[in-house]
C-alpha cells in the first residue's frame, strides 16, 4: 500500500467534495453542535493548525460503482461544517 500526503487548501477540499464519499458506512452522523462548529471556522480563520483529514483514492477501474473517486477514512464532520461554511473566505 502506497500512502501519500497531500496538503490541500480548504478551498480545494470543499471544492471536491461532490467526488467525496462523506457517508461511508463506517461514519458516524453529524455529531458536533454549533459551538464547536464556530470553534472550528474560528481556529481556521485564525489560521490555527487543525486535525487532518483522511481520505482514501478509490481506482478507477475498481469495484466501487459509484461517481465519487475518494472515500472519507476520518475527519467527514469537518468537511461537512467547511461546506456548509459561506464560501466567500476559502
């Protein structure tokens, strides 16, 4: 297995996000209230480091028929709070 690391703006992230599989079966619901969402947009607008997000490369020729090409490992609370963000900062 190859891992790579990427370093994606923000903007990109949210920007895929149609390619992303956020619900895998493995994910849990929304889980964070809104003072944590406000602490999170708070920490990124601060440009604070904040946790990583993993995603992994589905092939393209594999057996997952589906339209996204990444599948969410850890971290999809964050990608939804950042979508649902106004756009207008990223």
């Amino acid at each position: 297995m190859k891992i790579k690391q990427h370093n994606w703006a923000i903007s990109k992230l949210v920007a895929d996000r149609p390619s992303i599989n956020l619900n895998p079966t493995w994910q849990r619901g929304a889980a964070w209230k809104d003072p944590r969402k406000i602490l999170l947009i708070d920490s990124i607008l601060r440009g604070m480091d904040i946790p990583k997000v993993y995603l992994r490369k589905l092939p393209a020729n594999g057996a997952h028929k589906q339209r996204v090409s990444r599948i969410l490992c850890k971290r999809g609370v964050m990608i939804k709070v950042l979508a649902s963000f106004p756009r207008t900062g990223w």
